[in-house]
C-alpha cells in the first residue's frame, strides 16, 4: 500500500483517478450503443470498466469511501459516449438554436 501524502499530493492522485476512469469508459458507452439494451454484450460494456477503475483506486491508496466519486465518472464516461455514438449516427448534427 502506498504511503500518504500531502493534501495536494493526494487532490491530485484523486483527480487523476477520476479522469482516468470517466476516459476509460468513454469507448465502453461508445461501444454499448452499438447493442441491443439489456442484452449480454450492453452489460458485459457497462460493467466492464469497473474492476480497472477498482485495481485503480486499490493501487492508489484510497478507501472505500472514493467509491461513489469513481463510480460517478465511470457512469459520466459512459453517458458522454453513448452521446457521442448517438450523435455520430445522426450525421453529427445539432439542433440549431435562435436567438
């Protein structure tokens, strides 16, 4: 187990844990779009970013109580690729506001 460090050291080891897992499940939610829901291959997509992010946060030092902010960017992860898929699919277009 590593040693703790300072409050910054540790704010930033926590931030980089946080990225880390919101841009590992970006191609998981990218990728679940292209499945039925609920069918094995969108399951196995969404949980499959999990036990990494876990390994992570185990090898990095923190506690249980980090749980909750990393299991929040995986899910952002996976929400802003299947926004993108979507997107994509679509032609890239937007709708188009006025002021």
């Amino acid at each position: 187990m590593p040693q703790k460090g300072s409050l910054v050291q540790d704010s930033f080891l926590l931030a980089g844990l946080l990225v880390l897992a919101f841009l590992i499940s970006i191609p998981c939610g990218y990728l679940r779009e292209s499945f039925r829901k609920y069918s094995l291959m969108w399951f196995v997509l969404i949980h499959l970013p999990i036990p990494l992010v876990v390994h992570m946060r185990m090898i990095a030092g923190f506690s249980w109580r980090i749980v909750p902010l990393t299991l929040g960017s995986a899910v952002a992860g996976q929400i802003v690729g299947g926004w993108y898929k979507r997107r994509i699919r679509r032609g890239g277009k937007t709708t188009k506001r006025t002021p």
